[in-house]
C-alpha cells in the first residue's frame, strides 16, 4: 500500500491547493455563482440564487511509463456531480470509468457556439429533451489514440452494462434503473482537420430495451461548427428514438452564432428547437427555445446576462408553456 509521504499547499493559479503524493498529484480547484432572474407569466419568488462548486483532479504515472487520471466534481452544497478514472496507454488510448454524464453520445447535447450556455438553459428550465446515450449515466469510455487516427479526428466509444443505471459504490452492484433498460453502446467522431476553421462531429447510440411494446432506443447526432476572425457558426440535428409507446421520439434541431468581439467580451444567439412524436401522428408538439446571450471575462471573474424565451415547455402545447426569462449572473473562478 503506498504511503503519504509529502504533503505541500500552495496557492496556484486557478486552483486553490496542490497534494503531492509518491504516484501523483491532487489539484483543486472551485468557483462560485451570483445570479438574478427574473420570469415573466410565472410566479418566480427570490430572484438571487448561488451556487458553489468543488473539483479534485488528479494525475501520475506508472511504473510501465503510462500515465493515470482522476476527477471527482461537486456541485452546490458539496453535492456529489460526477466522477471518471481514466488510464492512458500509449498508442491504444485512454480507458476511462465515468460516472454522472458528459461521455459518450452525452457531449453532443448541443454544441452549437454560445457565450454562455445552451439556449434552453440559461435560466430558462425548459423541460427540453436531448441526446444522452449510455454517456448520461455511468460507462467505460475508450478514446483512441490520435496516433492511430487520421490528423485532427478524435473517437470516442462507450458501453454501459446497464444503460440508466445510478451511481455504485466499489464493491457493489448498480440499482436496475428503468424496468426494461439494459446494455447499450456510444460511438463519437470529431474532425477537426477537414478546412481551417471547420469542426465537423457525429454520434450514434443503440440501448437494448426488452418489454411489452419496446423497441431498441436509438439516437444519433450531426453537426458542424465554422470560425473565421472572432466569428463562429453552428448547426446540428439530432434524433432520439425511444422505442415506447405514447411518446416514440424527439426530433431536435439546433443552430447558433457567437462573436468575440475582444478578448474579455462575447455575444451569441442561438436556438434549439424540439418537435416531440407520438404514436397518433396528428398529436406533435414543437418545443422551441431562443436566447440572446453576453459574457465579459474579468481575469477570475466574468459577468453574463442572457434574454431567453420558450415556447410549448415541457412540450405542453398552448401558451401556458410560453415564458421569457432574463438572467443575470457573476461566475468566480479560483
């Protein structure tokens, strides 16, 4: 068993202290949230809100020269988010264990540019549906080797032995999620080396689903994004297959343009629209978010503010599901 043998604090930038170990290094680092809110045709109470976060980030080597990484994030109140441990092995890639979302299909959510955040989430709550695959929950991810790679692509492959599953423990067994929800698989293509300025990505997920009236579920994304100067433009489309009954799919479409004016300050504005399918194929309704966003970066700290509307929330068709919200907020960083 390795022992502790230094134990160093520091303050570094962008981090609030370092832990040296004899097979690694610990770094932490956190940040902080103000924000101000305000909701039109809905009853909103306190408009401030905060929130705080921490997140330990590990890394070392091995005695075969491969190379290992941990991250573990807190959210609010010292909440648990998520986690991954990641090995790297020269010309194979990285094996990486991950828990609470942000591999897989899950990272092409929406990748259209912003200033800020997506245009359904700056403060709006939307009850939006995306693409998650197994990388929504708790998987093993193989990121190749660029080395074996054509310049510029990246590939991401994902498996979940129980798609939905929660968190578990070491040395237990996961809950068994949705009734009929078993194994399912990820793919992920990134090009980067296509044309200057052009990024190019793609992703596909398949979930076994057994039970009465259940097909496989299967999604998939598209996209591109271009930059030239401090400009950049975004689009993509993605498909969510659920494979039930009463609600079978989620068509989405999403595009978005962003401006770096300076180096401190940008401005996008984006939309997302998605159209949700039932079985009856009159019954569709069309959720579509818009949000005009703008951030100024003040070294640690960067103020933002974003106008936004949502029609059919929820995809509750009619106008109790339109509402704009304004948001204000002030991110610290440490």
């Amino acid at each position: 068993m390795n022992k502790l043998k230094t134990i160093g604090v520091s303050a570094l930038c962008g981090s609030l202290a370092a832990i040296s170990a004899q097979a690694g290094e610990l770094t932490v680092s956190g940040g902080a949230n103000a924000s101000y809110t305000t909701k039109d045709k809905s009853v909103t109470g306190n408009p401030l809100g905060m929130a705080t976060n921490l997140s330990f980030t590990g890394s070392g080597e091995l005695d075969s020269g491969n190379t290992f990484t941990v991250g573990i994030y807190h959210d609010d109140q010292n909440g648990f988010s998520s986690a991954d441990i990641g090995v790297t092995i020269a010309g194979v890639g990285t094996i990486s264990l991950d828990q609470g979302g942000g591999t897989g299909l899950d990272r092409l959510d929406d990748k259209t540019p912003t200033a800020w955040e997506e245009p359904y989430d700056a403060g709006l709550g939307s009850g939006i549906s995306t693409v998650a695959g197994v990388g929504g929950g708790t998987d093993i991810e193989w990121t190749l080797d660029s080395g074996i790679l054509p310049e510029g692509m990246a590939a991401h492959i994902s498996y979940a032995f129980k798609a939905g599953a929660g968190a578990t423990n070491d040395k237990a067994t996961g809950g068994t999620g949705s009734e009929g929800i078993n194994s399912g698989y990820d793919v992920v293509l990134t090009h980067s080396g296509m044309a200057d300025g052009l990024n190019v990505y793609v992703g596909a997920s398949k979930i076994d689903q057994t039970g009465a009236e259940m097909d496989d579920r299967k999604q998939y994304v598209v996209g591109a994004s271009y930059a030239v100067g401090g400009l950049t433009l975004g689009y993509q489309i993605s498909k969510d297959s659920i494979g039930r009954t009463v609600v079978d799919s989620y068509d989405n479409d999403a595009y978005g343009v962003s401006f770096a004016v300076n180096d401190n300050l940008s401005v996008s504005y984006g939309v997302h629209k998605s159209k949700s399918g039932h079985d009856d194929a009159t019954t569709v309704v069309e959720l579509e978010a818009k949000s005009l966003q703008a951030a100024y970066s003040m070294g640690g700290a960067t103020a933002k503010i974003g106008f936004s509307s949502v029609d059919n929330a929820a995809y509750a068709a009619g106008t109790g599901g339109d509402y704009d919200v304004t948001s204000v907020m002030l991110s610290l960083a440490f």
